[in-house]
C-alpha cells in the first residue's frame, strides 16, 4: 500500500469522483436468484457474512495495520492526515461507484448500518432528515470531494498551513465515512463477494480504522453504535482486534 502515491496532490488533486452507476454492467452482479437463500426459519439472525471466515481473514496487508499508519519521519502530521484522507475518500469512492448499481432508492430507502440503525443527515435548515442511502452517500461524497478542492481546508500551496479547524473538519470526514463503510458492509457485502474483492475492501477498512484510532480522529461510539442501535461493523472491528489485525 503505498503512502506517498497522493503527497503529489498539488499536481493531480482533484480527479473527477468516476461517474456512478456506469461502471458494473448487469453481467457483474448475479441475479439475487444465484445468491444463497436465506434459512427460512433461523431463530436468530445470521451471522453476517463479514464477520464470517475465511472472509472476516481476507486482507491485502498481513499483520498488524499499526506499523502502516506511523507518521513517517520528517513529515508534518497535518500533511500525513491529509495525504491519508485523500486516499481513504478516493479509494471508497472508487469502491462505491463499482457498488452504487446495487444501492439504490428501492434496494435502500435509509441510510442504514445495523437491523435498527437509520443516520440522518442534517439539512441545511439543521433539520434532521431521513434520505435513501445513495442520496445521503452522493451528499457526502461530493461534500468531501468540495473540502479537498477547498485550498483553505487542505493547503497544497508552500508557505499556507492548515486552519485551526483542520483536526475538527477531520472528525466529521471521518464519522461520515465511516457511516459509507458501514452502510456498504451492512447492506451490500454480498455484492463485494461477488466482486471478490473483499481482502481489498477489508484492507481499506482496517487501514481506515487503525487511522483513525491512532490519530484521534475516530469516535467509538460511531463504530459500536448504541445498546438499542448497534452498528453492523461494531462486531469487525472487535474481532480484528481479537485476531491481532487491530491494535486492542
Ligand atoms: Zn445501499
């Protein structure tokens, strides 16, 4: 995985988000004919695919994630965040444009990440609302993608620093994108089976959580949820750190 691949984003910032829904053709994903059926009578509900083996193992990167996310010497901490961020948000869009065919107003009518877990998104009124998941993923993607296009959030320039602010608009990135990572686990880890790319997208994700657990940028209560509204990946992420891939 290589860290430095976006130190250039003076040079290459910015690239267009690839245009949603055009990239899977209905040959990617099987009808749901073809997925297994459900256990018609299951006293409980069963275990979620990821937290199941070998798909709860399957990563691009051995080991523990704690080494990778190490500011490298003689690099800013601000500009490591930044570099980091960038990467994060560029490779799960990558990820939600292959899964947006999927995630749709029917197959998704709420933002969820857990049986009784629904986010709302703020409008501009401060009001909360409920929209479809791809609405609310649309919403934060672009407004991420308006924050690093923004030179007053993330500096390229030599001689401009990161705002005050900088830690605090990280923060909320973070919680928002862990909602798109939770949301996609929760309701759409079929597709990415399918896709095969679950060691990819298992990697993206551990890297982010390490991330932000060693920087400070990650609430757990965001990953765990609430008694009575558990977050899907609240359960991954305990049994990462179980399995040694997550610093406990
Ligand atoms: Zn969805």
């Amino acid at each position: 995985m290589s860290f430095f691949n976006s130190i250039g984003r003076s040079m290459n910032r910015a690239p267009k988000p690839p245009k949603r829904s055009t990239t899977p053709t209905s040959a990617t994903f099987p009808s749901t004919e073809s997925l297994p059926p459900p256990s018609p009578t299951a006293p409980s509900p069963p275990k979620p695919l990821y937290l199941c083996s070998p798909f709860v193992e399957a990563a691009l990167v051995r080991g523990n994630f704690k080494t990778i996310v190490m500011q490298p010497k003689h690099v800013d901490v601000m500009e490591w965040v930044a570099v980091n961020m960038f990467d994060f948000y560029t490779n799960l869009n990558q990820f939600y444009g292959v899964l947006a065919e999927c995630c749709t107003q029917q197959s998704c009518p709420s933002m969820n990440a857990g049986p009784q877990l629904n986010y709302t998104w703020i409008n501009q009124d401060r009001k909360s609302v409920q929209l479809p998941a791809p609405t609310y993923i649309d919403y934060v993607m672009t407004w991420v993608q308006n924050l690093l296009d923004d030179e007053s959030v993330f500096p390229t320039r030599s001689g401009r620093d990161f705002s005050p602010n900088f830690p605090s608009t990280i923060k909320h990135v973070y919680r928002q994108l862990l909602r798109v990572f939770a949301h996609l686990y929760y309701a759409h880890y079929q597709q990415i089976l399918h896709l095969r790319s679950e060691p990819h997208f298992n990697s993206l994700f551990a890297h982010f959580l390490a991330f932000g657990k060693e920087y400070e940028l990650l609430d757990i209560k965001d990953v765990k949820g609430q008694p009575n509204a558990v977050v899907g990946i609240g359960a991954l992420w305990e049994k990462w750190k179980e399995m040694g891939i997550l610093a406990s």
